[in-house]
C-alpha cells in the first residue's frame, strides 16, 4: 500500500544535490511530489533529517541455503530498520548465485518477502571454486551489475584478468569485487597479524596479505580498463595504494565497515568471537587512514558486510568460530556515533558514502537521491540525538553484532521504500 505523506519540517539532507536545508516533501504514488498532495498523513519530522534511503553494497542475506542463519526476509526486515531500501546480495549462497536461475529465485523471493530492495550479486567463478568463470553473461543479461566471490578472493592475477576483460565485453558498468587478501599468506588466521595476536596465542592475518592482493588487483584493472570495487579495506597501505591509482585514473572504488572504522585489534583480548572477522580489524594507524581515506573519498562507500551466522555457530571457540558481524541495523548509528557527532566525518559525506555512492556503483538508479519530485520515495528519517544500547534480540535472526554493549547515538525513525513505510516509529511495519 502507497500511502501519501508529507515529511513535515524535515532537514533534508541530500547528498546527491549538496544541499542541507528545511522543507516539506510530499509523497504521492510511491514518488517524491510537488505537494500539497490531498489527505496526505503527516510525518512529524521537525528536528529530524531525511535523507535517501541507504544502500548497502554488502550483505550476505543467506538465503537459499543457510536459511539458519538468516533469509531474505528476516535480513531486509533487519536492513529496513537500519534505514535501508537497497542492499546488494553477496553470491556465496547454496546454490551459489552462479547463473541467472539463482539471480531470479533471489530476486523473486524479495519481491514477494522483502522490506528492501535485493539487487543479486553474481558469483565470479563456478561455486565459488575459483577456477573457471560463473556464467557472467546470462547474469548481465539478468541485470547484474556486480560480480564477486566474496568470501573469497580471486585466486590469480590470471583469471581476474580474464574476468574483468569478459565483464567488460558485456558492459562498461559491470563491477568485479574483490574480497582482497592473499590466500596462502592468511592461511590459518584468526586475527590481525601483530602484537596482540602473539600475546593471545593466535595465528595472525598479515596487513601484507591486503596489500599484496590490492597491488595485484590495481595492476590488473589498469591493464584491462575493467571496473575493480575493492570489498572491505582494513589496512592504512591499502588505502595509500587506492589512492595513487585514483590519481592515476584506474577505475577503482572501494568500501569500508563500519567494525574496521571503529575498533582495533586491542579490542580482541577478550577473544568476543564478535569481532573476528575477515579481513581483520587492525592497529590504531590503519583505523585512522581508513577515517582520512572515507572523509576524503579515496574511500567511496561505508558498507557492512553483514554476515549472520547461528548462535552456537559463534559460541564455538575463537579458531573454530566463523568470521563475521552482523551490520545491518548498526551501521548509521556507528557512522554517527563515532565519526559524525566527533567531527571526523561531515554529515552530508557520511550519507553520501551510505547511500548516493553505493547506489551509483550499483547501478541503483531509483536509490541514493537526489530527493526531487518524480524521483522514487526510498527515503530515511533519523533522529540524529536518539541513543540506544545495542543488544540482543536483534531483528536480523543472527546475534553475533560486534557492537554488542555499545552506547550508540543516532537512530532511524522510518524508512520508505517506493512511498511504503517499511519502518514507522522504529519498528518494520511487516
Ligand atoms: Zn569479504
């Protein structure tokens, strides 16, 4: 149902447009109208700022396969509540998402259970094995726009070559994301490679390791003109490299968390299995070049990396539990709370790294602004002030948040998806 609404007295803060400023917007029709629209319900939203609905480029929903974890439904229930209306669905499924059937079964079952929309990504390989290409081009066909084996990187600088080459051959826009680490080098670890890693007894995942894949991958998009997005940046080099070859004119983007964005590998030493994740939060330096590297740009998006795991599955001991965090419905208060409110990060930026930019490397056109008439109402309202303490049961069927305790100051009041509220009060309406 498409109501008519008008956001009353709203800031609107519009990313796409660079403007911040006080007005109404009206909703009639699922879209962004001129107004006054008749009968219209009225939004309080004086003291509250409206923004594009955000858009995540990372999240594993699980479904089909791991339907224990988390599905479509439960996840782009726990998306909406974030302020989501658009998140992009990591291919490591089971079946993995390797051809356009799979593309459709995803598709389908948002259409029919989603508070969000699913925009599937497309695995790079057959199954994830990292040997022969997935069938790229009936998923191109089926509306793809990015390709990855998240989860794990692309083996050799041979078949991502050969990926990015074929990619481009269907399109210029087709994006290949990479899960950028060396294999072999992390083999067998647990956390950051460092310090605090020897003093706890576990196996580290070297800094190097990163670097090392996000060199290969900046060689090889240079070499074929492909369009490389680097998942999860976690290290200050990795940044650096990013940045040189921006300068250059590589067509590169990259992403960050909001877990690398706010803690380091000290907060470990009480070996919360929350905070295991791949790659790894790292030291104190790299955490603040990924800070510089979001408020300058090198770094186009914040996106989460949502990955919902069972709780016994994360209660088994550190080496044995799966790597993750769930993200989702953490994300904005996150940014806000320790980058925004601080200073770190100018509001306008931190939208626009959350929605505008994520929905431009999507290719998801009706996402991320700009908030004008005609345009789809896929909107957020947030009161900026509102703090909450992050703690179980979370709307997502998961419970594994690293945020887990934290005092967080920043909330999402509703969230509308087409001029559907999909969240009213705080709460998913379905
Ligand atoms: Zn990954």
């Amino acid at each position: 149902m498409r109501g008519r609404f008008v956001f009353k007295g709203a800031r609107v803060v519009d990313p796409t447009a660079g403007t911040d400023e006080v007005r109404d917007v009206w909703v009639d029709q699922g879209r962004i109208a001129a107004g006054p629209v008749e009968a219209a319900e009225t939004i309080r939203a004086e003291g509250l700022v409206l923004a594009p609905g955000l858009v995540d480029l990372h999240a594993h929903l699980r479904q089909p396969g791991f339907e224990h974890k988390e599905t479509i439904e439960t996840g782009t229930r726990a998306a909406a509540v974030g302020g989501y209306t658009a998140v992009a669905a990591m291919a490591n499924t089971d079946p993995v998402t390797d051809h356009a059937a799979i593309v459709h079964e995803v598709r389908d079952l948002a259409a029919a259970y989603g508070l969000c929309d699913v925009f599937p990504v497309g695995a790079i390989t057959k199954g994830l094995a990292g040997e022969s290409l997935a069938e790229m081009g009936e998923m191109v066909e089926a509306g793809v726009r990015m390709f990855s084996d998240d989860g794990n990187p692309v083996p050799t600088a041979r078949l991502l070559r050969n990926a990015l080459t074929y990619a481009k051959a269907f399109s210029a826009e087709v994006v290949l994301a990479d899960h950028a680490e060396d294999g072999p080098l992390v083999a067998g670890g647990q956390m950051h490679e460092g310090a605090v890693a020897s003093s706890l007894g576990l196996a580290g995942r070297p800094a190097e390791a990163e670097e090392i894949a996000v060199a290969r991958d900046l060689a090889i998009a240079r070499m074929t003109g492909g369009r490389l997005h680097l998942c999860h940046l976690s290290s200050a080099r990795a940044v650096e490299l990013v940045r040189r070859a921006k300068a250059d004119g590589i067509r590169v983007t990259a992403e960050v968390t909001p877990h690398h964005l706010v803690f380091t590998h000290e907060d470990l030493v009480t070996y919360d299995t929350n905070l295991k994740m791949h790659p790894p939060v790292r030291t104190h330096e790299d955490r603040e070049a990924l800070r510089a590297g979001l408020a300058d740009g090198t770094i186009d998006a914040v996106a989460t990396d949502h990955a919902p795991h069972a709780v016994e599955e994360k209660e088994a001991e550190f080496d044995l539990s799966p790597p993750g965090t769930i993200g989702l419905e953490t994300a904005l208060a996150a940014v806000l709370t320790e980058l925004v409110h601080p200073g770190i990060l100018p509001l306008g930026r931190a939208l626009e790294a959350m929605a505008s930019a994520p929905a431009r490397i999507l290719g998801a056109g009706d996402h991320g602004g700009p908030i004008e008439v005609g345009r789809a109402a896929n909107l957020v309202l947030v009161d900026l002030d509102r703090e909450w303490t992050v703690e179980p049961p979370f709307t997502s069927k998961a419970r594994n948040s690293a945020f887990t305790g934290r005092r967080l100051r920043g909330r999402v009041l509703a969230t509308m998806l087409r001029g559907e509220l999909t969240v009213a009060n705080g709460k998913a309406t379905r």
